[in-house]
C-alpha cells in the first residue's frame, strides 16, 4: 500500500477512537498530520495545558488504531501542549506530572556528541569516536539524534530498515561491533522529515527507549547542530554523563560553540570537553603541515568555557572517503595516524572518566 494510502487507512481507524468531551481522533481540530515513512507511522496530538493524562487512553487507543493498518509500521504517537498551566490552578488529576529523568533501559552511560553549528564534522566524530570506545573494550552504542539530517546510516554503511520484535520494540542494526539506531534507515533515500519539534522530540525517545540496547556501557548520542527543541527534549528526560562539544579551529564555528555549551550548562549537563576537528591538514607528498582554519582556538576556547580540551583531528581525506564509504576510519585503518586521534581523544575522555569504564 502506498505511503498516502496507509495514511488514510490510519484517519480512518483514528475515527474509532472516542476523545474526552466527546467525538472522535480523526475529526478532531488538534490532530495532526499523519506522516509516513517505510518504517514508521507518526502524529501528533495537541491537547489544552492540564489534559495530558485525561487523553492518555486515547493517545494508547490510537497506537492500537493505527498498528492494525500500518503493515508493520513502527507507530509513534506523541501528546502535547503549546504552554504550561497557569501556576495557580490547583493541582488535580489532569495535571501533567513532568516526567523527569531517568535511566535508559540497558544502557549504563550516555554521552552526547554536540555542536554549535553544522558543518564541523560532528558526526564523523561521534561514529569515530563510538568506535574508539569499542576499540577499547566496551560495548557501545550510537544513536543518531539528528532527525533532520541523519547521517548514521551512510557513515557506518546500514542497510534496511532496524527490525522490530512482536512488542514493538526496535532490534537495533549492528555496525564494527556497535549497536546503532537511526531514524535514517527508516526513510526512503532522499527523503525529509517534516515534523514539528513535538513529533520529532516524541520520535527521539522512543528511538532512545524503545531499541533493545542490550547491556550497553556506553551510548554515543550524536545530536542535531545547534541548541533546539531536540535537545533540550533529550537533556530533560535521560541521564546523562556528560557532553563532548565539536568545533573547527576558526573564530565562527567557536563563537557557535560557545552556544552549545551554555545550554549544555543552563541545563546541568556535565561537559566532558572539546574537540578541535579539521585541526591541520598534512600535505601527503611533502609531509608538511597546514593550519587551514588557524590552529590552537579550539584549547584556547575550552579554557575559557572551563572544560577539558580533549584533542585534535586532522583535516584527512582518508577520514572522508572512509566516512563517505561507510567504513570509518577507526574501524577502516584502526592503526593509522587519523584513526590514533580519536582513540587518544576517547582514552583521554575515560582517564578523566573513569565511571565510563
């Protein structure tokens, strides 16, 4: 069945399912788009500030719904509310409860890979560095948190999309002995998603908590660039170890940076320190070295943020035919100059982390 044909047949279900005050899903005013990829099915439903939990058994008669003509479709439905409730309501039982934080099933620490802007070569970082963490005895996963723009899939050469086991549970792919989850194994190749911060940030958690991590000591998030709604979602619901902060050498990408870290610190995140990527570059037939981007920012800039600076990455071509080729570099030439760069970066996160161990 074509994409918009199943996104009928989903309306359709959404009819049998009654909403407080009366009447049906699909004729009411705050439901959303019903958007539908090869994997997955995804809505929203925008409710008044205080009735959460009172269409909480119709958001879960919706899933229901909505898996019965998903042909085998992940469905993910999220409920929201534009605004908070006034501070003098009394507290009742349509109240929302903030969920809080909380640990990740099977999964011992998370950190996340972020950066102020795109461009800087985040998630080459984060892969490679997922994959240093593996080379040094733990058992690793990565999440791609960029909704938007996921680039997991291509940098570690997943192909189809991630199974799911009979309680809608996702099995994740398995990639250089990492486990990994992309909402980009689940789109048609050039495919975008066009999801408002509420859809997206509900997708991400179930991404985040619905895959079968499996006993993980450590799970990489490489997260959107920027400072949006997707990461303050994932600040203020998991517990996190900590941030490892991405930036190139010049003045733009580290006034960027700098961005980064203070929602990183309004938001009680640990920051675990900063990485100079595109550091230099090595000319191949002479040996020497080119500080294209200017060279020393990056340490300069973590002193003054107050957080580690962890190391350098050069600018290689290896690392991005590696990347482009879906074999990164750590795991493609694991004994190379660039692929010792990340390895010293992630030994260095876990001297001064010892409880990443």
């Amino acid at each position: 069945m074509a994409d918009t044909a199943i996104a009928g047949a989903v309306k359709a279900a959404l009819a049998e399912v009654d909403i407080p005050g009366g009447g049906n899903l699909a004729a009411y005013a705050g439901l959303s788009e019903i958007i539908v990829t090869k994997s997955a099915v995804a809505l929203a439903i925008a409710v008044q500030p205080g009735m959460e939990k009172a269409f909480g058994p119709a958001r879960e008669a919706a899933i229901k719904a909505a898996e019965r003509v998903a042909e085998g479709r992940k469905v993910m439905v999220s409920l929201t509310s534009d605004k908070a409730p006034p501070q003098a309501a009394p507290a009742a039982a349509a109240r929302p409860v903030p969920q809080g934080k909380s640990p990740v099933p099977g999964v011992r620490n998370i950190i996340v890979v972020g950066s102020g802007k795109g461009g800087v070569g985040k998630s080459t970082v984060a892969a490679n560095l997922a994959l240093a963490f593996v080379a040094e005895g733990l058992k690793v996963g990565l999440l791609d948190a960029d909704l938007y723009g996921p680039s997991v899939p291509k940098l570690l050469g997943i192909e189809g999309k991630p199974a799911i086991r009979d309680d809608g549970i996702f099995q994740p792919h398995a990639a250089y002995g990492l486990k990994a989850m992309s909402i980009g194994s689940m789109l048609v190749p050039g495919q975008a998603v066009v999801w408002r911060g509420p859809m997206a940030t509900s997708a991400l958690r179930q991404l985040l908590r619905e895959t079968d991590w499996g006993g993980l000591d450590l799970l990489v998030v490489d997260l959107p660039p920027g400072t949006g709604d997707i990461q303050i979602s994932l600040f203020q619901q998991a517990e996190l170890a900590g941030a490892v902060i991405v930036s190139t050498p010049q003045d733009l990408a580290l006034i960027d940076a700098q961005k980064a870290v203070d929602m990183i610190k309004r938001l009680n995140i640990p920051l675990l320190g900063l990485v100079e990527n595109m550091s230099y570059f090595v000319a191949p037939d002479t040996g020497k070295r080119y500080d294209i981007f200017g060279h020393g920012g990056a340490a300069k800039a973590a002193e003054v943020f107050g957080m580690p600076f962890l190391g350098e990455v050069p600018l290689d071509m290896a690392i991005r035919e590696t990347s482009d080729a879906g074999r990164p570099v750590v795991a493609a030439e694991p004994d190379s100059p660039k692929a010792r760069a990340f390895r010293d970066i992630a030994r260095e996160l876990l001297r001064r982390n010892p409880a990443l161990r």
